[in-house]
C-alpha cells in the first residue's frame, strides 16, 4: 500500500503563481474580462429617485404629486407607479391598508429614458352622485394627524423580459401652521 502523504501536494495558489508565470497575456486578459464585466454591471444598473412635491392644497396631503426620476444610463419600459399600504393616523383612530392596497395608480407608461421624469399621485377620493369629488371625509371629530406611503414604482430594464421593483417610503409632518409636509423615511422603519 502506498503512502498518500508522500506524494507532493499543491495548493490553489501555487497553481495560480504558476499560471500567470507561465502565460501572463492570458492572466492580463482575464483580469481585464473581469474588470469590464463588472464594470458593465454596475453602469447597467437601474437608478431611480422619488421625491415629494409641495402639496396643492397644504392641509390634504393626498394633493402631493411624487416625482420618479430615471437616473439610470439607459431607458426603462412598461413603467408604472403607485401608491401603496397606506397608514393614516388621525386624533382617534389608526386606519393601515394592506401594502398591497392602491390608493394611486399610474398608467403604464411605454419608456422612460434617462434623465426623465414621471409623477405619481396618492389621490384618495370619494364617489358621489357625479362622480369622484375630492378627498374623502374624515372620520367623524377627528383630525389628520399623518400619514405614511409606500410609492411602488414596476419598470423593465433592457435586455431583460421581467419587472423590477422600485419602492420608496414617505411619511408626512405638520408643521405648527397645520400643513402637511412629505418627507422620506427607510422602508426597514416601516411599523406594522
């Protein structure tokens, strides 16, 4: 029987020393393959941003229009935005929809190229007899006190078949004047 412990034994790095001694054009293009591929990953990242504007009218957030911006270096496709999981406090009362909830949806648009901008609006409204008339009522003697969003943005990136996410979280302060300001908050501070 032979003893397996005598026979010389080489590690991963000596295998690499002697690789790149033996072809160095071949380990210079591969780290250069390597380099571009990555590279190549990081500038074909999507980048998107969302920001609030001022609401129309100061005291109903829900007049607040968000603006998605494509910071990406190319296009995106099959674009929609919306709102989602609201959670509304008010003087008495908390009101949370699911996350899956909608209280704003926008359109598909075909393309967004880089450097443009789409809105999304969180409107809440209320049917009556001639249609949706504005926000709707507030629970009988209480007042709005705040409310947090998730703006969901779906899009397609090129070269691929599926959708991606986008999300991002605002949550709403009042000022001592009693308006409503919009500001962005970390999805991973969301409560429950």
């Amino acid at each position: 029987h032979r003893d397996l412990h005598s026979f010389p034994t080489r590690r991963s790095s000596d295998l690499l020393d002697r690789f790149v001694q033996s072809r160095p054009w071949q380990a210079i293009l591969i780290v250069c393959a390597l380099c571009t591929v990555v590279g190549f990953v990081i500038v074909m990242r999507p980048s998107l941003a969302v920001e609030a504007t001022e609401p129309f009218d100061p005291t109903q957030p829900h007049s607040t229009r968000f603006l998605a911006k494509n910071e990406s270096a190319y296009s995106l496709y099959n674009v929609t935005g919306s709102c989602n999981g609201e959670i509304a406090r008010f003087t008495k009362t908390k009101v949370t929809e699911g996350i899956d909830a909608m209280t704003g949806f926008r359109d598909e648009i075909p393309s967004v190229g880089p450097g443009e901008t789409f809105t999304v609006q969180c409107l809440r409204a209320w049917a009556g007899d001639y249609g949706m008339v504005g926000p709707p009522p507030l629970p009988e003697g209480q007042g709005l006190l705040s409310v947090d969003i998730v703006i969901r943005i779906h899009y397609r990136p090129p070269l691929l078949s599926w959708l991606r996410l986008y999300e991002a979280r605002f949550v709403t302060e009042r000022d001592n004047r009693g308006m409503f300001h919009w500001l962005p908050q970390p999805l991973s501070e969301r409560p429950t």
